[in-house]
C-alpha cells in the first residue's frame, strides 16, 4: 500500500485529490498500526477555548461506583475538523476538585461554560483517544470562562426538556463484529415502544411531563433500519478501547454514514454498545450532563428507568440522595432507577421544579420573612391533571442557593410505581444554584399526617422553621396534603414533636424519630432536637444501593442494581446530634496540641454546605487537606462534596497536626 500511494504522488501531488486520498488513507493506517499492538502519541498544542462537558455513570450492582467523568468538548480547529469530539481532562486532584466544586454549587454549568486551553496540550496515545492536559499549577478558576466567545455560542446546545424531541437510537457493532444480540426491530420497540411495548422512553417522558415533551423517534428516513434506529460499524474494537475513543469512533462513524455533524436534527442520541470491557467497567449506562449524547450496554438500553435516568443528566439533573448515598433517595428516578423491564417512577420535588414540565403550578415560600407562616394545599404530580389551582413543588428560599422543595408524593398515575414514600410529603434540599442548576439533591424528611420537620437556623436567620403535615387525604381526587410552614412566631406549636430527618417507615405513634431508619424505630420517646445536618450510620456507604423493599407493592421485580448498606436495627435512644460540640471550629486540619472534647459515641456525619468544621476525615479515612479536599475523592466539603465526614473520636483527643 505504502509504495502504491508513492506511485500515485508522483501524478497527484501537485492536485487536490492527492491530499484527500491522503486524509482518507490515513486513519486506516493508524488503525492497522494500532492492530499490530504498536501505539504513537501525537502531541499537538490547543488553539482555542473548549467546552467544558461532564458525564455521570450509572453503577450495576456489587460494583463501585464510578466518579463523574469531566472533559472537554474540543474546537473543530484541534479535532482535526471534526465538531463534536470530547477530550478527558488530565487534572491534578485539587484542579479536578476545585472543577467538580464549581459544578456542583451551580458556578459552572457543564455542556455551556468554557475552558480556556489555548496553549495545553492534547495528546493521542491511540486512535480517537484524545487528551486535554492542564498545566498542574493552573487555577482552574482562572481557567473558566462564563462569557463564551461568539464561536463557541453557536456550537453550544442547551438542554431541550419540553415540545418535540427528535431521538435517535445507534446500534454499533465494532471491528470485530461485537453487537448487542438485540435487533433492530426489538431496540425500536424497546426504547419507543413501537412494537406495543407498553414501558419505554417514549412512554416515560410523556407521561410523567403530562405531555409537555413528545418524543418523535427518527425522521423516517432511509438511513433507519427500524423506526428511529440506525446501525453502524466502527473501525476500533470496544474491548481495550477508552469511553471517549469508542465515542468518538461511533460519532465519526454517525456523521459518515447520514452525512451530518452530531446531533444535527436531533435533540437526542442513544447509542447501544454490547459490553464494555477492562478497567473502569462495572457501569450500566452513562450519559454527558446538559448535553444530547447516552451510552448503554448489553440490556439496559432497553430498561425504561435507566433511560430515564440517563436522560435526566441529558436534561442537566443530578442524582438524588439520602444520608450521604449518593443514589439513595428511591422517591425519584434520578436515584436509583427501576432495573426492569416493567416500570418507571418520576421525580422528586427539586427536579420537577428544575424541570419546566410544571411551571404552572410552582410556588415560592420566602420563611426568613418576618413571623411568617402559611398553609397549603399540595396535589401530587401524578394528579397533575386535577390539581385545579393548588400547587405540586413548594420552594422554600433560603437565600443560599441550598434551597428546600416540598411535595406530596402521591402513587397514582404516572407516579404509580414509585419506590419510596408513597402517599407521603417530601422535603428535599440541594446542594446549590437555587434548584435551577445540576446539583446534587437529598431528601430530608418523608412526613406522614400529623409529623413535622423542623429546620434550624433557617437561612443564616436563627429562626426554626418548621413544615407540619396536618392532614393527608387520598380517599378523593385528587388525593391532597395539607401542611404548615411556620417560623413559630405566629402560631401555635406542632401538633407532634419536629422530625429532623426522614423515617423510610414512619412512626406510628406520630412522633417522628430524628434519624432515617428502614425500620420504624420502637420508642415512645420524643426525639432529640433536630440538627441541619443529618445523623449518619456509623458506617456510611458512599455507594448506590437497592430500593428497600416496601409491603404490598407487587409486580415490581428488579434486575441489576446498586447494592444496599447495611441497615442498621432500630435504637431505644435518642442518636448522637450530628454536630460536634468542640469549641474549635473553622475549616481545616486541627492544629497540633489541640485538644477536644470527650464524645459519647464514635461516627461519621456528611459535611453541609456552609457548615464550620473543625478537622474532616474522608471516606477512605485520609485527613483532609487544609481547603477541605479529599485528596482520592476529588471532592471538597462545603463546596458541594459528597464523601467528606466529620470527625467524632471516643475518649479525649489530642491532634497530631
């Protein structure tokens, strides 16, 4: 081959046709280097800004989970022409965290906001795995850029969560012939119901949007082999290939085939993948965040509540969680989804408010007014249809962007197979940007009629506010909850004592127990004093788990999934408060000689954000560095981290610095 592209040379190189014989010879070339087992790594110097993308992995049970993935979208200038290739960042541990920080309190939004990589350099150690390498002394802040230069705005996407959403489902076979077992017909049937699958994406997004968003599979034409499915083959194999360079061959390989630049005239672009192979598997799906691209392997491609996940992050949501389990809030999709076939659930408060599905019927409650208070009537999202003019998500603004949303979870309608506090008001709070933003979301408390949660020190005021269930009735339709939203001021007290935290089961004597339990707690005893920061199991899992199982819900088998932590069985006493009552308060490591009060008990307790620390300990038991970071999560308390802990030692102790 070699000498017949010398023999031609000598006629051509002085034409056109020369250098595009040349640029259509050349992948296969590296392609079949790349074959024999020999690699090059081309360096090149970044001559523009790109666009900062993030991407979420969704863990298959008795695996660990996988952090988020942050990239960059590169420039068509340094992809060799080609729009749409996303580069992972190579960043040092506090770079990566700083960056994850700004994500996650809603500062950066992935899929919009840009990087500035003029001058780094992007390295390809095979073919179509690229690389973004920052300088490690860099400040990722000053790297960020929140104006976007007129270029970069054209090619950027907003995710579109309303009206007709044209998707695309890819079936990629690789070099070696690997393809999920699944056909055409099955994929189409599977993930738009097309064959009368009754389960499904389409399914899914209309109804729990009330048809605010219609799904259009395909656009009909003769590219498709199945309605709203394509088939394509990539030049590299999946087995020993990274997520970005499989991505990169399906995204060239797409744009060959139907002659576009993805996403082109679709709003959204599944691919299906046969497995994945080789470190850093163990992930049913993932998805980029904000942004049109999902990718599923083997069988979940065709699993209603993993589409739905994955199209969540699409759609900028982040995950939802309780007590420091990062997918453990089972009253929304964006925890862990249904793993089956037969089902999907919808989503909680602080997403449906992020959502623009229900915007008729959202409100916003400002408690850190003067001796405020109010009753309301709530209508579940589920009888969205019949909520005449009560509203479904009550925002209480706390001025910190860690707001706190309210809903009554009915288990009707669309919302049928919902896992998790059925017929009950949830209250959630995020980590940051207002419930505008992807942010990380927990659920707080799960009420039942006459149960309260009370929130201390609302919003930096000193004032308790507390949201009481006065009664819930779901013998009519709608079903309804009303609640009180007092700051104590003006009316009388609760007519049980405040739960600070959610009971999966509530107690049935209507005093709440001040820590979530998976079983009703058998104590009479009121509970201790409810703290903002939630109690936490003496062993915290930092893992997704299992749905626990509720009584009488049938016909909702599961397949793969997150597994569970362990439960703890239900105490006789009040818990340990979640804030240490050390007079040494202020970020950072204890200074040496410090020495600290004696505590009852030892345990972890999640880090809020905006909460003094005096020390924190990470999850793998490192201390944290100076600026809160958890050198091995890349993640910082305060600033919207997830594994970070308070420290709480038996027995007086001195710091060792």
């Amino acid at each position: 081959p070699l000498i017949t592209l010398i023999l031609i040379s000598m006629r051509l190189s002085s034409s056109a046709a020369f250098w595009a014989l040349l640029a259509s010879t050349a992948p296969h070339v590296l392609e079949a280097k790349q074959a024999k087992g020999l690699r090059r790594k081309l360096v090149a110097t970044a001559t523009s800004e790109c666009t900062i993308m993030a991407k979420e992995y969704l863990a298959i049970e008795g695996e660990p989970h996988r952090e988020m993935g942050l990239a960059c979208e590169l420039d068509p200038d340094d992809a060799g022409g080609i729009s749409g290739i996303r580069a992972p960042l190579n960043l040092s541990p506090h770079q990566r965290a700083d960056l994850m920080g700004m994500i996650f309190s809603g500062e950066v939004d992935p899929g919009v906001d840009m990087l500035d990589i003029e001058g780094d350099e992007i390295t390809e150690n095979k073919v179509f795995d690229k690389e973004v390498k920052i300088d490690p002394v860099v400040s990722m802040g000053t790297k960020v850029s929140k104006a976007p230069s007129a270029k970069a705005r054209k090619q950027r996407r907003l995710a579109l969560t309303t009206g007709d959403l044209n998707m695309l489902l890819v079936r990629v076979t690789d070099v070696n012939g690997l393809v999920y077992s699944d056909d055409a017909t099955t994929m189409s049937d599977e993930v738009f119901g097309t064959g009368g699958d009754p389960a499904n994406l389409k399914s899914g997004l209309e109804e729990c949007s009330w048809n605010k968003i219609n799904v259009v599979p395909g656009l009909g034409d003769s590219n498709e082999v199945a309605t709203g499915v394509i088939e394509v083959t990539i030049g590299i194999s999946i087995n020993g290939s990274s997520d970005s360079a499989i991505e990169a061959a399906a995204l060239t390989a797409v744009n060959a085939q139907l002659g576009i630049s993805l996403p082109g005239p679709y709003d959204y672009v599944l691919f299906s993948l046969e497995d994945c192979y080789g470190p850093g598997c163990g992930w049913a799906a993932y998805a980029y965040v904000n942004s049109w691209n999902s990718y599923y392997v083997a069988e979940y491609y065709g699993q209603p509540g993993v589409l739905l996940h994955e199209l969540g992050h699409n759609f900028n949501l982040a995950h939802s969680g309780l007590n420091g389990a990062e997918y453990a809030d089972h009253t929304c999709t964006m925890g862990n989804p249904h793993f089956s076939d037969d089902g999907f659930q919808c989503f909680n408060p602080a997403k449906n408010f992020q959502l623009d599905w229900y915007d008729d019927s959202e409100i916003t409650e400002d408690p850190r007014t003067a001796a405020y208070s109010n009753t309301l009537t709530l209508v579940g999202i589920g009888e969205y249809d019949n909520r005449g003019g009560n509203p479904v998500v009550v925002r209480l603004e706390t001025g910190t962007g860690a707001d706190y949303f309210v809903g009554f979870n009915r288990a009707t309608g669309p919302n049928s197979l919902n896992d998790l506090g059925d017929d009950q008001v949830n209250i959630i709070q995020v980590e940051g940007g207002n419930g505008q933003s992807y942010s990380q979301s927990w659920l707080r408390a799960l009420l039942s009629a006459n149960q309260s949660y009370a929130i201390s020190n609302f919003g930096g005021t000193g004032k308790t506010v507390t949201i009481t269930v006065n009664s819930i009735d779901i013998s009519t339709a709608p079903g309804t909850a009303v609640i009180s939203i007092s700051d104590g001021t003006s009316t009388p007290s609760p007519t049980s004592n405040p739960s600070s935290e959610p009971s999966l089961n509530p107690s049935v004597s209507g005093e709440p127990s001040s820590t979530p339990s998976l079983n009703p707690s058998g104590s009479s005893a009121p509970s201790t004093e409810p703290s903002s920061v939630p109690s936490m199991s003496s062993q915290p899992s930092s893992e997704p788990s299992l749905k626990p199982s509720v009584a009488g819900k049938a016909g909702k088998s599961k397949g793969k999934g997150p597994p569970s932590p362990p439960t703890n069985p239900p105490t006789p006493s009040p818990s340990v408060s979640a804030s240490p009552t050390s007079e040494k308060k202020g970020k950072g490591k204890a200074n040496k000689g410090d020495v600290f009060e004696t505590f009852s008990s030892s345990a972890k307790f999640i880090c809020q954000k905006h909460e003094p620390l005096f020390t924190t300990i990470c999850e793998f038991g490192d201390a944290a560095e100076e600026d809160g970071i958890c050198e091995r999560q890349g993640q910082k308390c305060g600033k919207g981290g997830r594994k970070c802990y308070f420290a709480e030692c038996a027995g007086e102790l001195e710091a060792s610095g």
